[in-house]
C-alpha cells in the first residue's frame, strides 16, 4: 500500500511540476510565472520527498 502510495505520488508531483514549468516557460508573463510558481514549488518539495521515499523502499534491489 505504501508503495503504491509513493508511485502515485512520484507520478502526480513530475506531471504537475512538469506542466507548470513548461506553462512557466511558455507563458511570460510576469503575473502567470508569480502564480504558477507556489504550485511547481510545492510540488517539487513533494516530489523530492517521495523520490527519497522510493529509493529508501528500493534500496536493496538498487544496491545489487
């Protein structure tokens, strides 16, 4: 279960950081990248919290 929930958290977290950037880079508006840019933070703190969680529970089959 906990496994799964980190998948779905990896997934969630790279589609909406990667969404946001690229809305971020497409669209220069000043106004945009200042709203945008809570979403993409937070989602990036999350991503890198489930990525630590995922290679913490895949430790053993990365060290071989």
């Amino acid at each position: 279960m906990y496994r799964k929930f980190v998948a779905i958290t990896m997934f969630v977290s790279f589609v909406a950081m990667s969404t946001s950037g690229l809305l971020m880079f497409f669209i220069a508006r000043p106004s945009f990248t200042l709203q945008m840019h809570p979403v993409h933070k937070l989602f990036g703190v999350l991503l890198v919290i489930a990525a630590v969680a995922h290679i913490g529970l895949n430790f053993r089959g990365l060290k071989t």
